[in-house]
C-alpha cells in the first residue's frame, strides 16, 4: 500500500496516533500528496468525518487548507456541508479562505457570465 493509501486509510479510522506516526515514518507532506484519484486529499476526508485531531495533525504538517477537489469542493466546503461548526472554526482559524468559490456559488455564478 502506498503511504497515501496507508494514511488515508488512517484517516478514514480517525487513528491521530496512526496519522502522525506515518506522515513522520513517509516524511509525508501533505501539500505534495495529490489525494485520490477525484483530487480528495486527506484534509478533506478529516473534515467529512468530524475528525478535529486528524484535522490539527495535518494541518500542524502544512496540509493545504484551501485544496480543491475535483468537483472544486475544499474542506472548508466539506466541514459546511457536513454543519461541522468546530471543524469549519478549525479550518478558518488556519486559514482556510472562506471566499472560494465553492462556499460562494452565487459570486462564481455571478463571474462566470
């Protein structure tokens, strides 16, 4: 299994101890990890499942708070979608833009005519 699959599947356990022990045993960074092949990065499945330990873990090794995926959705989104007010007070606390389109859709759809 590749270290992305391992961690991923670390996240989807909400495993923090998991979580950092192999982003330090990969010397993972999270910024350079792609995601899944729909562009999901581990950030993102944290956020769908709440998971505010994983979250800060990843976030504490840089993970791109504002990363899109492939359906233009960044955690920020997913932690609104899923009405998670702490993981989006996380996300927000480290950054996370709340401008994207993708939390905006009537200012995308707006600049798109």
């Amino acid at each position: 299994m590749s270290d992305l699959g391992e961690l991923l599947c670390a996240v989807v356990l909400q495993n923090v101890t998991m979580v950092r022990s192999l982003l330090k045993k990969y010397r993972a960074d999270p910024i350079k990890m792609r995601g899944t092949t729909d562009g999901v990065t581990a950030l993102h499945l944290a956020a769908s499942r709440g998971s505010l330990d994983v979250a800060t873990a990843l976030i504490d090794r840089r993970a791109d708070v504002d990363r899109l995926s492939d359906h233009q959705l960044s955690p920020l989104s997913v932690a609104v979608m899923v009405s998670d007010g702490a993981m989006a007070a996380l996300l927000s606390r480290a950054g996370a833009d709340a401008e994207l389109p993708c939390l905006n859709p009537e200012e995308g759809l707006e600049d798109s005519s």
